[in-house]
C-alpha cells in the first residue's frame, strides 16, 4: 500500500478530521482500499489517477487543519 493511501486512510479513521464534513468517507475508503484505484481512476478531467486524488484530499485536509477552518 502506498504512504499516500495510507495517510487518507489514516485520516478517514480521525473523526476529528475536517475533510470529512466535504467528502463521502465511505465512498472515499472504498476507492482507496480497490486494489486498482490507486493506479487508474480517473478524476478532475482525468489530470488525475488515484494517487493524486488522494494526495489532494490529504492537502484539503491539511489546509483545513492549518488555517483553522471550520464549516457550519
């Protein structure tokens, strides 16, 4: 498994995590734990396969958490 798909899954896991008021949890974990996601997906005009999505979700989360966003 890849440190990125590690890392989303890690934060998918955080119920703390604001990334998760923005996306479907589930329907992300599924994506990430298909053995082929990581290498095919196409997503965003297919600029990006499974590895890129995730590393964008963890970059969300990870500006979310820095500026303190929070979403009501």
């Amino acid at each position: 498994m890849s440190a990125v798909k590690t890392r989303l899954l890690e934060r998918l896991d955080d119920a703390s995590s604001p990334l998760l008021q923005l996306i479907d949890g589930k329907k992300v974990r599924q994506i990430a734990e298909t053995a082929d996601a990581s290498t095919n997906l196409p997503w965003f005009g297919q600029l990006m396969s499974g590895p890129q999505l995730f590393a964008y979700l963890l970059q969300v989360d990870y500006w979310l958490r820095s500026y303190k966003v929070r979403l009501v």
